[in-house]
C-alpha cells in the first residue's frame, strides 16, 4: 500500500507531512513519558520484524499481492505510541533505503500505514478486548481481527486522500470500492499474521505483550504511567 | 502466563526470526502488483506514478545492486533492511529515552 510519488497531488501531500509529523510528534513526547529501558531493544526488534514480513508479499485474487502493514501488531506488542514510531522507521527506512513509497508520499504513507492502523487498529482491539473472553485466546483473536479491519481502514485513509488530491480522474467512489475489495482479502493475511506472531510472543514473554498487560499482573513492563484502559 | 525466555533470548530470537525470513523467505514473495498498484492500473492512474528520487540508489528496489543473482540481491537487501531499521528505531527510542528529565523519570516511577 505504499504511495509513490504522482498519485496524490503536491498540496495534498504536503498537507499529510504536516499531519504525521505532528501526530508523530505526539507519539515521541507520550513513548518519553513511558519509556522503559528495556523497551529500546524490544521496539526496535518490532521495527525490524515488521520490515523482514513487509517484504512478504502474498497473492491474494486476480493477480494481485498484498503484505503485513504491521500497524495493529505493533500497537499490540508496545502500545500505539510506540508502536506508531515503530512502523514510520519502517516506512522511512523503505522510502531512503528501498526506493519503496515516494519521498514526497511519506507522510501519506506515514498516515495510512503507521498512524491509522496503531491508533485506529488499536482501539477496534480494545473493542473487541471487551466482547472476547480475557484470555490468552481472546487477546490473539481480538489481534486478528482488529488487524485485518485495521487494514481496511487504511484503504479508507487512501480514498480519502484520493478523493482530496487524487490525481489521473478516475471516480473516487470506484478507486474506494476497488481498494476496500482488494484490502479485504489483505486483511486476512495481515489478521493471520498479526494473530500467530501475538501468539508467540504471549507463549514466551507475555508479560511484553503490552494489549495483554489486563492478563499479566505484577509483571508490567514500563506500564507504570500507562492507564489500563482494557476491561476496567 | 510467566516469560520462559530472557529478554536478551527473546530479542536475539526475534531478530534472527527477521533476518531468517528477509534473507531466505522474501526472494520467494510474490511479484505481483499489490494492491493500491492494482487499483492503480485498474483505475487508470499508475501511469501518474514518478520515478523515485533514490530510485539509483545501491539497494533500490529491495535488490543490492551488482549483485547477479536476483534471489541473492534481494535476500542480502532483506538483511541489510532488518540490520539498518533494528538500529535506527533502536537509535530514535535511545534518543527518545534521554529526551525524558530525570525529574519526570521520578515521577512516572511505581505507582
């Protein structure tokens, strides 16, 4: 789902810089307050697990592949502020390192595929949190789920963007419904990803599991300052 | 719900996870359009796309240049991705860690 440069014009563009950069900001200044020393290496293991599973591409219908954005997953494994942190190094990385997303499309990226999905993905994860069991199960589940919606929203995120500097005329409400179509079938990879990679982690460390904090008492980590939010 | 494994376990576990399947699963991915490029095409508007600025660059394209085995190229390209990204976002949260005054670091300490 990475944008290249073209599709959306400059002044939209620029306009979504502004925005991640901003929302971003607000990330680093709430990741400062809870950070936790051995949550350095824990993010950037997040940052690089999610960069190793981008570069798999999976076929979904009609000649078409999609690949983990990775949003929900890192939302769930270190909160959505960090986690948000975790997927713009991956797409900065990408765009400089990669040629992967255009330069001038990094702060639309930024927003579909960090921002709507670690905030957005995350609180459809709280939700389900409060409809599913408070197990184990109930946390890899709700992962899934929220992660594969997660994606769906980050298509919503594009036609918008589209819709406001969309370049090449073609009918916003065709490029909405033929994205949301195709990220559907997406979403299921991402939701099984999301979903088995959660499971691991909660079998050896569930205590770094920060979506699974409700489920591990007495072994928060850097939680301190964090208000549990999840079925209180 | 106890941890089995140390965090350094953990992480070294994790990274090598990362690099396993960016240097041997990702050559296999599939090459197929994904799916805002499908659109793209479907819709009429991939040919609004601009070549990137770094698109010369030693590794564009997941693919490090010069090397002649494109299952090669693409795996090495996987490894250096994983190594480069573990540092950077290691190096932003360090950074960010310390941009935190040890007053506040009190402060947010037990609850």
């Amino acid at each position: 789902m990475h944008i290249p440069d073209g599709f959306i014009n400059g002044g939209t563009s620029a306009g979504a810089g502004v925005v991640a950069v901003a929302a971003l900001g607000v990330s680093v200044r709430r990741t400062a307050e809870i950070l936790d020393e051995k949550q350095v290496p824990l993010a950037g293991v997040v940052s690089a697990f999610i960069f190793a599973v981008q570069m798999l591409n999976f076929p979904v219908a009609g000649g078409t592949s999609g690949h983990l954005l990775g949003g929900v997953l890192a939302a769930v494994l270190v909160g959505p502020y960090m986690g948000s942190l975790c997927v713009a190094v991956v797409l900065v990385v990408q765009a400089l390192l990669f040629a992967d997303g255009g330069l001038s499309a990094l702060g639309l990226n930024v927003i579909n595929m960090a921002l709507v999905t670690a905030f957005g993905g995350y609180l459809l994860y709280l939700g389900l949190r409060r409809v599913l069991p408070r197990t184990p199960s109930g946390v890899v589940l709700a992962s899934g789920i929220a992660a594969g919606l997660g994606v769906i929203l980050a298509s919503f995120a594009f036609t918008f963007e589209y819709a406001i500097g969309g370049t090449g005329g073609a009918a916003v409400g065709t490029v909405g419904g033929a994205m949301i179509g195709v990220h559907a079938l997406i979403g299921i990879g991402e939701g099984v990803i999301t979903g088995l990679t959660v499971s691991s982690v909660l079998a050896v460390r569930p205590d770094l599991v920060y979506g699974a904090r409700d489920l591990v008492p007495g072994l928060r980590l850097g939680a301190g300052a964090v208000p549990a939010t999840v079925g209180r | 719900m106890k941890p089995r494994i140390t965090l350094g376990i953990f992480i070294a576990a994790a990274l090598a996870v990362a690099m396993v399947l960016a240097f041997f699963v990702s050559p296999q991915a599939s090459s197929q359009p994904d799916g805002l490029n499908k659109v793209a095409i479907d819709q009429g508007f991939s040919d609004n796309e601009k070549t990137h600025a770094l698109d010369s660059g030693p590794t564009a394209g997941y693919a490090v240049t010069g090397v002649g085995n494109d299952r090669l190229a693409t795996g090495l390209a996987g490894l250096i991705g994983v190594t480069v990204t573990f540092a950077v976002a290691g190096g932003l949260f360090l950074v960010v860690r310390q941009t935190r005054r040890p007053h506040e670091a009190v402060g947010h300490g037990a609850p």
